[in-house]
C-alpha cells in the first residue's frame, strides 16, 4: 500500500502535469498508454520467468529497479527537460520493468492464502491499491502546490523500498521450474489458457471491456481539465479528486465484494458488475461540474472493481497450478494490450468531439457488446458467471470441450484430477 500511494502521486503528477503543458489528450493518453503497454508485450515474458526462477529475489530487484526510474524521471522534471515525449521514454521504461515483475507477485497468492480465500485475497489486494489511489493524489497534488511536481516522483522513488522490506517476511515456496526455452514455455502456457474455457473466457472478456470502458481511466486528466479549466495547479487538483473518487468507490467495492458474493454467489455478482458498469460510465460522462464528475466516478470505481476483480477470480481458480504464472500473464497482455489501445483511439475523439461524448459512446457500445453476448453466446456467459465450485463447472462447460489431445491433458491434470485441494 505505501509503494501504491506513491505510483498514485506519480501517476496524478505525471497525467496533470501533461495536460497542463499541452491542452491535449491525445498526449494525455499516450503517456498513460507508455506506462501501461509494456504489460501486454511483456508480460508473458515476466509469466514464463515465474514459474521457472525463484520469485522473491526478483520481486525485490524489480522493485529497486523501478525505484531507480522513478528518481531519473524526478531529476528530468527538476532540470526542467519536462518535454511530453521526455516523460513518455521514462514512464516506458518503468512499465516495462513493472510487466515482467507483476506475474511473479499475482502468482504467490497461492503461497499466502488457501484456495477458498481466493475472491476475498484479490478483494484485499484491490482494497490497498485502491487505497493507495485515495491516498496518493491527494499527497501528489499537495506535492506538487508546495514544492513542484519533481517531488511526487521523488516519493513514489522512496516508496518502493517497502515493497523490498516486505516481501523478505514472505515465505514462498519454489517455483515449478521448467526445461527448455523461454517460447517453448510459452506455448505451453498459452495452451493451457486456452484449454480451460473459464481461463479463456475471462481473457477475452477482460480484453474487451479494458478496450471499450477502461480508457475511462486516462482520460480523467481530459475530464479534469474540462470541468476545472486550464492552469497546472487546478488540473492537478481536480484530477486528485477524481482519481481519488475512484480509489474511494474500488475500496468500498472490495470490501463489499467477498460478503456480497457469499450471499448471492460470485458468478451472479461478476454478471451484475458486467450489466451495470455501462450504466454508472453514462452517469459520468454527463457530470457538468466537479462534485458530480466525483460524484459518478466513485460509483464508477465501486463497479469497474468488481469487474476487474471478479475476472481475475476466475483466471486464478481455474489456471492449472503449474502454468499459473503464464496463464495470468496472458490476462494481463489482454488488459495491457486493449486499454492502451482503447485509449489511444479515444484521445483524439476527445479532442474532435469532447470527453463527454466519447466517454458515453464507449458505455453505450459496452452494453451492446455484453447484450450480444449474452443473447447469441451463453456458454460463453456461463464459462465466467457458472457455478462457483470448478468441480461441477467442467460438465457445463463440456460444449466448450478442447479441440485437441494435448488441450484435454492440460485441463485433466488440474479440473478433473482427485484431492480436497481440487
């Protein structure tokens, strides 16, 4: 949480201090996009590494690693070399670090909670980020009023060493470890992502709501500048509190999660999550003033996070233990890949057309998108929203049945086999 509070502050300092120096959201974007597009290139490297090297020494590297970037882009911005594609080559270089880290720590969460804590492990992990996300803008537009914008870089560089103290009171167990190449590897994770139909299924769903909805996310700098006008220090503010509206309504999102979900059943809840985050983007896009842009993105978090979170569920139930970190590698290029892209394609229908108008387009477009699926493909519905237990998932899912020898041996070694963990 404390190396999240400061990603937070640099991520507010880096969008406002973009918008702020160009007016524009197409290099809004662009950052946002350099940042996060490494993950969908990047992270099946990171996958095939975890489940072949050990993951604490690398965890702690990747960390130091990151840390370092921080404070060259702090020292950039100090020295006044501020220029936007400046800040898109460092933030470049510390999303590439963090894509080939973040599969080692997703695949220690069987290390630190038993199967059944699953939903409510990934609901915690949401919560502290989304914390981070409360906390951060508010340092970070603090940060930047009293001494400038170098020094919410400078904290985010001081932040990651709690990530270095933590993870050495983790105690994890080795990985699988593999023989062969890197590619090889590869392959055989994306087999088994695509063998298991939950697995499969909710990569591609993830991939196209971080297409269509999650742009949402880099253009609330666009937003900002819209309802606060132009002048660093008011973008920077407003973006603080719209970005910390979000982090208020995923925390309150994660903590209802796991309770909401024990009552009604996650499937149940993932496919209301799903119907309703349309609903709540339209309600944002339309906010005529600060208060109800807050307003509408703190229910935007409480839903986006459900999603978000109910997905990831389902990648970490079903993917066979010995792909896990290659199968949840493949989940996040889905997400790394389309929300830049969705990103890059609605900045510039911001500038042409506005960001409220882009911003309701997607959440009418999503909800077509979800009412075709769920009209023309159930079993594909019924592959992320079926039962709760993976045991009497396999016979429903039997439509969905893999096209080959190898498909089937994938799924039969972790679904079908014996023992109370399964």
């Amino acid at each position: 949480m404390i190396s999240n509070v400061g990603s937070w502050m640099q991520t507010v300092a880096v969008g406002a201090l973009v918008i702020s120096r160009t007016g524009d959201a197409s290099w809004a974007v662009l950052v946002a996009a350099g940042a996060f597009l490494p993950i969908g290139l990047l992270s099946p490297v990171g996958g095939a590494l975890a489940d072949r090297v050990s993951r604490k020494p690398v965890i702690a590297a990747g960390n130091l690693v990151e840390a370092c970037t921080a404070l060259g882009l702090a020292i950039l911005v100090a020295g006044g070399h501020d220029s936007p594609l400046a800040l898109l080559g460092i933030v470049t270089v510390q999303g590439s670090v963090s894509a080939l880290i973040n599969p080692f720590s997703q695949a220690i969460l069987p290390d630190l909670v038993p199967r059944p804590e699953f939903l409510a492990a990934s609901s915690l992990n949401s919560a502290q980020w989304n914390a981070g996300r409360i906390v951060g803008p508010a340092l970070a537009g603090a940060a930047v009023a009293a001494f400038g914008f170098a020094a919410a870089f400078v904290a985010n560089a001081a932040s990651f060493l709690a990530v270095v103290v933590a993870v050495l009171f983790v105690r994890l167990s080795p990985p699988p470890g593999r023989r062969g190449s890197v590619l090889a590897s590869l392959r055989e994770g994306l087999a088994a992502a695509r063998a298991q139909p939950s697995c499969r299924a909710a990569i591609i769903a993830i991939g196209v709501v971080a297409l269509i909805a999650s742009p949402f996310i880099a253009l609330v700098p666009a937003m900002a500048l819209r309802l606060s006008g132009r002048g660093a220090t008011h973008v920077a503010a407003a973006t603080s509190a719209l970005t910390t509206a979000q982090g208020l309504g995923a925390v309150a999102g994660a903590l209802l999660m796991a309770p909401i979900a024990a009552r009604i059943g996650r499937g149940r809840l993932l496919g209301w999550s799903l119907a309703l985050l349309p609903a709540a983007l339209l309600v944002y896009s339309a906010a005529p003033a600060l208060w109800w842009g807050v307003a509408g993105l703190f229910f935007v978090g409480l839903i986006y996070l459900g999603v978000l979170s109910g997905l990831s569920t389902v990648v970490q139930l079903y993917a066979p233990q010995a792909y896990r970190g290659r199968v949840i590698s493949f989940f996040q290029v889905a997400l790394g890949v389309s929300y830049p892209v969705g990103s890059l394609v609605q900045g510039p229908i911001v500038d042409r057309i506005g960001i409220g108008w882009t911003t309701a387009g997607s959440a009418v477009l999503l909800a077509v998108v979800l009412a075709a699926v769920a009209s023309w493909r159930p079993g594909f519905a019924a592959a992320i929203t079926g039962p709760d237990d993976p045991r009497t998932l396999v016979p429903v899912l039997a439509q969905a049945a893999p096209q080959t020898a190898a498909e089937t041996e994938l799924i039969g070694a972790d679904t079908c086999s014996s023992g109370p963990e399964k």
